[in-house]
C-alpha cells in the first residue's frame, strides 16, 4: 500500500516547495555542528527525512529515480572511508586516531583551523553514512515483499481468518 | 526552566506512553508513539539539552514513525493480544 503512488495534490506541491529547504536546512546543521547544536548525524538524518518525504508522496519508484538503493549502499561505505581516512591519515602522519593538529602542515592552515576543519570532515562522512543507511533500511522495510500487494493480501486472509475463528 | 512547563508536558508524556501501550490499533500505536516523541523533545529542550532535542525530533517524530507506518503495513493491523 505504501508503495502505491498517493496522488493528492496539496501534498505534492507542498513537499516539492519543502524539500529544497529542508535539504538546506540539513546542510546548515551539519556545517555548524562544532558549535551549536546539531553535526553530522542529526544532519544526516534530517537529509534522510526529506527522501523519505519524497518516498511517502511521490511514491516507491520515484524516490528510486532520485537515489538508488545501490548508490545509498556506496555512499554508506564512502561515508566510512571518509571517517576512516581522516583518522588514518593522523595516524599516518605521526598523531593519533582522528589527531586533527597533524593535517595542519597539508593543508596550509593554523592549528586551530586545522582541527575545525578536521571535525567538518568527519561530520560530512557521518552524514552520508547516516544518510545512506537510513535510506536504505526503510527503502527495504517497505520492498521487503517479492510482489506487488501479495503479502499485503496475504495479510489479510490471516486477519480474516483470525477474526472468524474468534467468532467461533 | 520553569517547572510548572516541566510538569505540564511530563503529563503529556505519560499520558501518550500510556496510550501507545494500551490502544488495539497498532497504526495508532505508532502515530501516537510520534506525538511521545514530539514531547519527550519539547521537554528535552526546554530542560536545557537542545542536542538531545534535536536527535530526538529527527530520529524518533521524523524517521522512527515512518519506520514503524511501514512496519505497519507489512503485518496486521490489529494487536493480538
């Protein structure tokens, strides 16, 4: 049932003018994570709600066309290598795990900017994982039947046939 | 913080908590699980913890209730029990 398209026209129009901004909004939580609340997951989830919102009323294939459920599963992974790869990175260059003051002689910048900008990266991996995986796990739930309708069907023979054997 | 807020909306939470529990219709078990988690929010926020606000109005009101609709749907409505 959910993966039927819902053809109301208040809705659709309404999320078309919304998602932009929400995306918006996400990126401006996941950019002033270091010092108000918000960073990379709450970011992430907030960019994964707006897909959803698309999904709940442009329908299943729709949502598809826009991100694939293969391109969600390389940007969870991406998201990793980023977080990974930073912190490897310090530890390459002779700090810690996630030691942010190293990549200042790369990049050219002040120590403090230098772990800043160390923090935004990992946010930004953060974010595409969160996002990825949130996508994914509610594209599955609702494909997680083989046809269209079957198990929705089948469903309702079992709460028929428990409500009669109730009446007996 | 202001107690009296603190307690007005502790009441809600407790009276959404219970009604989630208690309701039949699993579909308005999971919406009604929304509005706890728009309020246990609201209370984070006004006891001072924005970031935990902030986490739970995204987790829980925004994705967790999409998740449990669709969870919904993929089973029987009515509660067994």
């Amino acid at each position: 049932m959910l993966r039927s398209r819902y053809q109301d026209i208040i809705a659709q129009t309404i999320v078309r003018i919304m998602v932009p901004f929400v995306q918006i909004y996400a990126l401006y939580v996941l950019a002033h994570g270091h010092y108000s609340p918000g960073g990379g997951f709450q970011g992430g989830v907030i960019l994964a709600a707006s897909l959803v919102l698309i999904f709940l009323v442009y329908g299943y294939e729709n949502a598809l066309e826009r991100l694939k459920l293969a391109t969600a599963g390389r940007l969870c992974s991406l998201g990793v290598l980023i977080y990974a790869g930073i912190g490897f990175l310090c530890l390459l260059l002779g700090g810690n795990f996630l030691d942010y003051s190293r990549l200042a002689p790369i990049f050219q910048v002040s120590l403090p900017r230098a772990r800043s900008l160390g923090i935004l990266g990992i946010e930004t991996g953060v974010a595409l994982a969160v996002m990825a995986a949130m996508y994914s796990i509610i594209m599955d739930i609702v494909n997680s039947d083989t046809g269209n309708g079957e198990s929705h069907a089948a469903g309702h023979e079992i709460e028929n046939g428990e409500t009669s054997s109730d009446g007996k | 913080m202001i107690w009296q807020l603190d307690l007005f909306l502790l009441l809600f939470v407790i009276i959404c908590a219970l009604a989630a529990i208690n309701v039949r219709d699993l579909l308005s078990a999971a919406i009604i699980l929304g509005a706890y988690s728009f309020f246990m929010c609201m209370l984070w926020a006004e006891m001072g913890a924005v970031d935990v606000a902030f986490t739970e109005a995204t987790v829980s009101a925004g994705v967790g209730t999409v998740l449990f609709v669709a969870a919904v749907f993929k089973t029987v409505r009515r509660s067994k029990d």
